[in-house]
C-alpha cells in the first residue's frame, strides 16, 4: 500500500492509498496520538510509485503547496517513468524525512510566494504573476501606485523670462516685458514690437546674465 495523501485534521490523520500490485484504492483514518506506531510503516512507502511499486526517495521535487500547512511532492518514477504527485502535511512531512533519511535532512522549504501579498476575501498568499487566488478562487486586484498630481499650470507666464506675473500686471517684475499696453491696455501679442490696437511700441524684456 503506497500513501498518496497524509493530511492532519485534529487530532486524526486523513490516509489515502494505492496498492501498486491492484491498483485498488484505499481511504483510512488514523490517530495522530498513535503516529509512531504507523509512522515508520508509511514513511519509506511514501516515497514509492504507486503504479509499479518503484522506490523514489531521492528523485522527488517540492512543488507549489496549494495549502497553507501541506507539501506537494512529484516524482517521475525512474522506472515506469510516470508522473506522480502525492501530499502531507508540513508536521508529518518533517516526520516522513526523518524516518527514511535521517534527522540531518533538511526541513522543507516554505513555498517562496509565503510571504508576497495576500488576498483580499481570503487573505491567502498570492503566488507572483497570479490572476486569481489558488484558495478562494478570487480575482486578484493589481495594486497601482499613486501617482502624484502634477501642478497646476500658470495661468500668467511673460513671454520672455517666462516667469509668473500676477492677474493686471502691466510690466513684468522680472525683465520688464510690456504685458498690457501701457496706452490703450490692449493685451500684447507674443513676439508683437507694436500693440495691435493703438499701434504703439511695445517694450522688450531684458534677461540679466
């Protein structure tokens, strides 16, 4: 009987098996309290084909966990070459890896997206790039950042310093530039030498070096 799931609820533990002689598939409930007394019969079996019997225990990789609290293992089997996933429990999966290989194995790794943002209706983490939640199936909501507001535009600008001149300005407090005619009030064209209303000669600001 080769274990495809192991998963911890409570005090029990959901089993479920394949037998790789029958391919008959099996589902038991066991204590979590009694673990060392069943621990070491599934330990190595967990690292087994469940198709042909083939032992796996090191040719495996760690996937995406698509739970919080379990591993997601897949293993190509080396010998009938299929592709098997099987899952556990993060606390029995650290139990697993030391009953088969030894306490110097390493705790697996956390998935690397555990601490990236999180969902808005689950508050599940959210793996980079994705579209929707792998817990609640929610769309995820691409936060943008805040722009900053551009100023406001002057409204007034002397066409020759092209600094600001407050609304009734004649003359410009900067370089002189006549804004208004001086004679008739008329308003000055950019570039204009003459007022186009009276016709009298419009003075040219001066830049200081």
């Amino acid at each position: 009987m080769v274990p495809l799931k192991l998963i911890a609820k409570g005090g029990s533990v959901i089993l479920v098996a394949r037998c790789p002689k029958c391919h008959a598939s099996y589902k038991r409930i066991l204590t979590l309290s009694d673990k060392k007394g069943w621990l070491s019969m599934l330990s190595r079996p967990f690292f087994q084909c469940d198709v042909c019997g083939t032992p796996n225990e090191d040719n495996y990789v760690i996937a995406d966990s698509w739970q919080y609290d379990r591993v997601k293992t897949v293993t190509v089997c080396k010998n009938c070459r299929k592709k098997r996933a099987k899952v556990a429990s993060k606390i029995l999966w650290t139990d697993i890896v030391k009953t088969v290989k030894g306490p110097s194995e390493p705790p697996a790794p956390e998935p690397s997206w555990t601490a990236g943002p999180k969902c808005s209706s689950c508050d599940a983490p959210i793996r980079s790039g994705a579209i929707f939640c792998s817990n609640c199936g929610s769309t995820v909501e691409e936060k943008k950042e805040a722009v900053p507001s551009a100023a406001p535009p002057k409204e007034h600008i002397c066409p020759t310093c092209h600094e600001e001149y407050d609304e009734g300005s004649i003359f410009c407090s900067v370089c002189g530039q006549e804004l208004v005619c001086d004679k008739c009030g008329a308003a000055i064209r950019e570039g204009a030498l003459f007022c186009t209303s009276c016709g009298d000669a419009v003075t040219k600001g001066e830049l200081s070096e």
